[in-house]
C-alpha cells in the first residue's frame, strides 16, 4: 500500500501536466485567431473608408479667367504650367533669350550694343580700334569720388599721349550693390557732372550680375575672371580694360584707383 502511493501521485502529476499543456495551447491559439481577426476587420475598414472618401470628394469645376485660359474656379487651388506665361514672363524669356544669343555669337567687345542714358542702342562698333575702360559706377558709395579719378586720368591720357584721342571711359551705373544708385538716368547724368565734371559717357543703368545682367558684363567676366576664378563682379567701380582688337586686356577691383591704371591704358595705347 505505501508502495503504490508514490506511483499513483507521479500519474496523478503527469494527467495534471497534460492537462494544463493543453489548457495554455488552446489559449495562444485563441489569442493569434483574435488577433489576425482584428487585422483583417481594421484592414477591410480602412480600405472602405477610403473608397468612400475618394467616391464623394467633389471635383472641382473648370472656368475661364480673364484672359481666357483654363483655371480651377476655387481660387485656393492654384496651378503652374510652363504653357501658360504671363506678359512679364514672356519679356524674361525674351532677354535671356536675347542674351544668350548675343553671348553664344560674340567674339569681340565690338559685338555689343548697351544702352545709352535715353535707352538707344549704342553700338561699340564706333569704338573700333580704340582702347576703352569699363566701369560699374554708383552715386551714393564709398568708391564714388573714385570719378574725380577716372576724369583725372582720361583729361591727362587724352590730353598728353600721342595717341591719346583712341582712349575711351565708359561708365555704366549699377543699383546692385546695396542700392546706392537708385536714381534715373538723368539724376546720375547730372550727378555726374555737376558734382565731379565727368566728360566721359556715362551710359545707360544695367545690372552686372544675376539674370538680367546686361550682356556685355556676362562676356566681360567671362573673358576676364577675378581672383580664384571667380567671374562675379564684387561691388561697385570694378574696372575692365579692352584692347585695340576687341579683347580685355586686364581687370581690377574696386579699391584699385584709376590714376594708377595709366601706365596700362598707355601699354594698350602704343600697340
């Protein structure tokens, strides 16, 4: 009787184990059932959700605006079509248009035609074989009275060289250089003179970098980079030297004076 004890109590301990292995197997299986159940139910509900949002979004209604092109009539909804220019945009792409083609073309300073201080074209051509210094100029910067020193130097080139009448001074006012040109054409003419007797043309205001620079900058620096490479006119009173056949001969920066270029102008000059 004590012997069959232990034996009865180990097989009641095994049925007892087998029973809870079971137990536990059933329960994870009912928990992964769930599980996949809820994925599916919030899968297809989603999905529903969606569909019905797309059936009953309203489309939008098409009209005419003023100048007769197709547009959403909600004004919160704006599109872009690279088809449809506005005028202004029509006049950008013409100038770049413009000046791309004067600066594929271009071999030669004498290409260009800038404008002058009443918007006409001032063909370099009549500067054909003469020698000529290009300036960015401003009324209102530290580098201004830098025109007492280019008057300075085209009255004494022009006056004492031998060849002095071939040297040529154009000045091209710039508002890009913390706007310290911001006058019209005649305002700078009459600062100009009144204020340093500039004798030398004074053309028209141009932009010397960015997209609208005015051609002939964009062939200047490219032919004549600055420092490192760098073709980007850095402010204002920057100067370029074009030779007898056309071509710039040097370039100088701002805190360059002009009195000390003469000894180049007259290099150009004897040649």
């Amino acid at each position: 009787m004590s012997k069959s004890r232990p034996s009865q109590l180990f097989k009641s301990q095994s049925v007892l184990s087998t029973h809870r292995h079971r137990h536990c197997s059933s329960a994870i299986a009912s928990s992964a059932n769930y599980l996949r159940a809820r994925r599916a139910a919030t899968t297809t509900s989603s999905s529903a959700s969606t569909t019905t949002a797309t059936a009953t979004t309203p489309r939008r209604h098409l009209t005419k605006n003023n100048n007769g092109l197709i547009a959403p009539a909600s004004s919160a909804f704006k599109t872009s079509s690279p088809s449809i220019l506005q005028p202004h945009q029509h006049l950008s792409r013409t100038f770049h248009s413009s000046t791309r083609s004067t600066m594929a073309s271009a071999t030669s300073f004498y290409d260009f035609k800038p404008l002058d201080k009443r918007g006409q074209p001032y063909p370099l051509t009549s500067l054909k074989n003469k020698v000529v210094l290009i300036v960015n100029t401003a009324s209102k910067c530290g580098f201004t009275p830098q025109f007492e020193g280019l008057e300075s130097l085209y009255k004494s080139v022009t006056s004492t060289h031998p060849r002095g009448s071939d040297f040529v001074i154009l000045g091209f006012p710039c508002n890009q250089f913390g706007g310290q040109d911001p006058g019209s054409n005649d305002e700078i003419q009459s600062f100009c003179q009144v204020n340093y007797g500039v004798t030398f043309p004074v053309l028209g205001k141009v932009d010397v970098n960015g997209d609208k620079a005015d051609p002939l900058f964009e062939w200047l620096k490219k032919e004549m980079p600055g420092l490192m490479g760098l073709k980007r006119v850095k402010w204002n009173f920057e100067k370029f030297l074009v030779g007898r056949d056309g071509q710039v001969k040097g370039r100088w920066a701002s805190t360059t004076k002009p009195e000390s270029l003469k000894e180049a102008v007259e290099a150009e000059l004897a040649k």
